[in-house]
C-alpha cells in the first residue's frame, strides 16, 4: 500500500492530509507554517507536527510516505522552497515537491483545466491558467503594499478606520450610534490583542501586528449588525473581485462571449464570511458576465494530496 502527503502551508495554520491510492485517511491542523511570517523555527514546528500527527492518525509512519506535496506561499522563490524541503526532509526519507499555494489551490479547483482563482486567507492573490496553459496573476505582493482583501487587510482596515472615528467621537456620549459602535468594535478588538489600553491598541498597532488575528472579531460585530465593519468586509469583497476581474481579461479575450471562466475561491475569508462571498460574486459577474463561480469554498490540501498522487519521482 502506497502513502501519500498533502500540506497546505498558510500564514494562520497548516492542513496536512495522509491518503493512499484511493482515498483520503486522515487531516489534521496545526500553526502557521509560512516562513516570511513565522519564521523558520516556527514553521518547522508546525510542519513537524502535522506530519507526525497525521501520520500517527492515519496509523503508519512518516517513513511510510513514498511522496509529500506541500503548498506554500512564497515557494516561487527557491530560497524559502529549499527551506520547506529541507524541514520535511528531516522526518519524511520519501520524494518532496515543495510548490506555491496558488498551485495547489488550482489543482483543487480545475485539475489542469482552466480557470481562475482568488485565495484570501491570510494573505490574497488571484491566479488563473487558460486552456492553452498561459498563466497570470494579481495581488499579492506582500501584506505591507498590497493582499488587498486578505484577513490582514481587512484587521488592518478596520483598525485605521476604528482610530479615526474614535478621534471624531472622542467627546461625545456614549449612547450616540457612532460612538457605541467605534467602543464596542475598540473593545473587541483589544481583547483579541488582549491588550489594556488606547495607547497600547495604537502602539501594538504600528508595531509588525497581527492583523489576521482580528478577523474572528470583526466578523462577528460585523454579523451583529456593526455598520463599519460590514463596510470593510464589502469592500474586501470587491477588491477580490478586481483582481479576479484582472486576471480574466489577461487570460480569456474579451472577444471570445461564448467561452464560461471557471472561478474558484479559496481561504478562510471567503469560507467564514458569507457577506464577503456574496459582495464578491455578485462583483465578479457584472466585471465579466462570462464569470462562472463556484459557490463552495475549495480546499487546497485536495490539490496538495493530488499533486502527491499524481508525480512520478520528485525533487
């Protein structure tokens, strides 16, 4: 019996998926594992873990594995790619192919076929392929410039945002509507921190924060009714859409009317915000009409444990 492994490595927690020929056995999660955010030493960690721990679930050894794929962001750049091959290399003896999480996100998606999709995790791009096997790609060019829509976006948003109105509605009563929704978004947004005070929010603010570590917050005020945090999630679900819309018109000419544009969405924001996922389907269709999307949420740890299936020797 042949073993396979599939990782999907993010920036908020890693997949790591044991199947064999047929089936898949067992997934589990652990922390982040990419590199630029966490480290070495922490990914490695979080790396070894899934390994160990799936493999235990799946009841064989990490020996046991004839072939590993991991997805990370960044593994574009062989620099962090060998980093990643090396981690797994510690523990797995089998054949390891370290490859970009847009590339397995595809894979889950449209097989080879073509298609575009838009992750937003942690981070965002959108990456597509036509039937000629040309690709492009938009966004995603590091969460400091760009990963508009991303969950460290949007934290990130929301908190310039919060400041502002707390200047504006600094002396006035809290029972005035603005005032009451900027303290009860601060509130939550400070226990998520788990920091005391207005000053620390703003210093802890500027100082290499994490952001994504605010979307569960904003989510929920946002589900309660928090009239600015249901902004910044629209416009996250817009600015997704733009960059669908991009890679479409570079990918599938705009001459061709009859031709359907799979489209695909992957990470946690577009899977625990409903309101993200409609702004931007509705987006993408009046961008290109042409635009078919898939409504469920894909896994990208499927493609990882195809990809493993698949590949003859690997390097």
């Amino acid at each position: 019996m042949a073993y396979y492994l599939g990782i999907d490595g993010g920036g908020s927690k890693t997949s790591c998926a044991v199947g064999d020929d047929a089936s898949l056995l067992t997934t589990v999660t652990t922390g982040p594992s990419n590199i630029t955010r966490v480290g070495e030493s922490r990914a490695r960690e979080a790396l070894q873990q899934g390994i160990r721990e799936a493999c235990a679930a799946a009841e064989i050894t990490p020996r046991q594995l004839e072939r590993a794929c991991i997805g990370a962001a960044g593994a574009g750049r062989e620099e962090i790619a060998g980093i990643v091959r090396k981690i797994a290399a510690e523990i797995i003896p089998g054949d390891i192919k370290v490859v970009g999480d847009m590339e397995i996100a595809m894979a889950a998606a449209f097989g080879e076929g073509p298609g575009v999709i838009v992750i937003a995790g942690t981070g965002s791009i959108a990456h597509g392929r036509n039937a000629q096997g040309k690709t492009a790609r938009a966004g995603g060019w590091g969460f400091a410039i760009s990963d508009e829509g991303s969950a460290h976006w949007i934290g990130r948003t929301v908190v310039s945002n919060l400041l502002r109105v707390i200047d504006e509605t600094h002396d006035q009563k809290e029972g005035d509507q603005a005032a009451a929704e900027s303290f009860a978004l601060y509130y939550k947004l400070k226990a998520a921190w788990n920091i005391r005070s207005l000053d620390e929010f703003a210093r802890t603010a500027n100082s290499t924060p994490d952001f994504a570590a605010l979307f569960p917050a904003i989510l929920s005020v946002a589900e309660a009714g928090d009239g600015p945090a249901q902004s910044v999630l629209t416009q996250a679900g817009r600015e997704l859409a733009r960059l669908a819309g991009i890679v479409a018109r570079r990918l599938f000419a705009e001459s061709d009317t009859s031709a359907a544009v799979p489209q695909a969405m992957v990470g946690g924001v577009f899977r625990y915000s409903r309101h993200v996922r409609e702004v931007f389907c509705d987006a993408v269709r009046k961008l290109d009409p042409r635009i078919e999307v898939n409504p469920n949420v894909v896994e990208p740890i499927v493609g990882a444990l195809q990809i493993a299936r698949k590949c003859g020797r690997l390097v």
